[in-house]
C-alpha cells in the first residue's frame, strides 16, 4: 500500500516551486522545523488555499492513485493523519475558514471525505485505506483539535460508509507511549465498522492483551531507526 500525503503548512519556500508559500486551510504558520536542503528550519508561514483551488488539489490525490496503480501497488493509504494537509483541514486549531470547508465539523471534514471518495473512485473502496491521529502534533507544536474524540468519531462514522479496506489510527503521539486510556480508540473502530489497524509503541505482551481484550486483528509494529 502506497501512502498519499500533502504535508500542506508543514514546508517551506525553498521547498516551492518559484519560491512561493506553502498552502494550507488557514494563513497559520506551524511550530518547531522542517527539512531543507542546508538543514532544519522553521516551515514558512503559509497562505490559505482559495475555494475554487480545491478541486484542483482533489485531482491531484486521484493523479497520485492513477500513478500509484501504474507503477503496481495493491493499493493505497490517504494520509490524513500528523498533522499534515488533511489533518490541518480536520482540526479547528488550524482550520479558520468561513467557506464550506471551514466552521462545523461537517464542513471541516469534508474535503478528507471528497479525497478519499475521489481516489476509491480509481482503485475501488476496498482498495484504499486511511491513517488517521487525533493525539499526534508535529513536534513542538500544539494543533489537537478542540474536541477530537467527536470530530475524528464523526470523521470516522462518515468513513465507514465508504466501504475502505481499512482505518488506521497511531493511538497517540507518534514515536509516544500507547495512549489508548487518554482517548477511545475503539469508538473509532466500532464506528468506522470495518478493518482496524492498531498502530503505537506495541510490544508483544500489549498486542497480545489487545487482541485478546478487544478482538483488534491487525497491530502495527515498527521501530525507529538508530541515530
């Protein structure tokens, strides 16, 4: 499964092409660093994306699943997750707007929704899945959303009728402890009704105590590169 991600305000102008600020749902500059060519440095203050860009950006996502299929992947994963594009769009901490991609939850929402419908319409619903974080903030920055576990629960509810081949949620901050007592992860699961990939800080005995307690059937492990 190839990931599709546009990192949206965490990037900077030397990244641009023609040296132009970097896009996001709101003129909302991020915390702590990006990469560069010379090294890390603070992402540039974005600009917000204008409505009628939108669909221009959703043509992309399905651009990237064509090229994706090309190239012969079995399938694809929508980032929506850290703190990037979609998940800027999904949280009122980075979402300011006052078009239909802003304000309540259903707005908010809706553009992670028409992206991940635009690209099950190349690879087919059973093809795509979607990563989503409600706890995780790019480092040094403090962008939750007001009241994460009714957005991303709303989100999900709304996901699942898609009928994707998967939700996967790091159940925490990335490269964190587990945090599944700090927020319910399962009522993303039971609502999204499908698939479930656990995914932060499992060990054997956690993932065996989950299996057992929660009937979860798929868990993610990884492990960070040494430094």
């Amino acid at each position: 499964m190839l990931q599709l991600w546009h990192v949206g305000r965490i990037s900077h102008v030397n990244l641009q092409e023609g040296g132009q600020a970097p896009v996001a749902p709101s003129a909302i500059q991020a915390g702590d660093t990006t990469f560069i060519e010379s090294g890390l440095v603070r992402p540039s203050m974005p600009r917000a994306l204008r409505t009628d860009e939108i669909p221009g950006l959703i043509e992309d996502y399905r651009n990237a699943a064509r090229k994706a299929k090309a190239a012969g992947f079995d399938g694809v994963e929508v980032h929506m997750a850290n703190s990037y594009l979609l998940d800027q769009f999904i949280r009122d901490s980075t979402n300011r707007r006052d078009d239909i991609y802003g304000g309540p939850v259903e707005n908010r929402t809706r553009l992670p929704i028409e992206v991940a419908t635009a690209v099950a319409e190349i690879w087919g619903a059973d093809r795509v899945g979607v990563r989503l974080s409600p706890l995780t903030c790019f480092a040094g920055d403090t962008n939750l959303d007001g009241d994460p576990q009714h957005t991303y629960g709303f989100l999900v509810e709304r996901l699942g009728t898609l009928g994707l081949a998967y939700l996967h949620c790091i159940e925490g901050q990335t490269r964190g402890d587990n945090a599944k007592n700090a927020f319910d992860f399962q009522a993303l699961r039971r609502a999204f009704g499908g698939q479930y990939i656990a995914n932060n800080s499992y060990d054997r005995a956690l993932a065996i105590e989950t299996q057992i307690r929660l009937q979860v059937t798929i868990l993610n492990f990884g492990r960070s590169a040494p430094k």
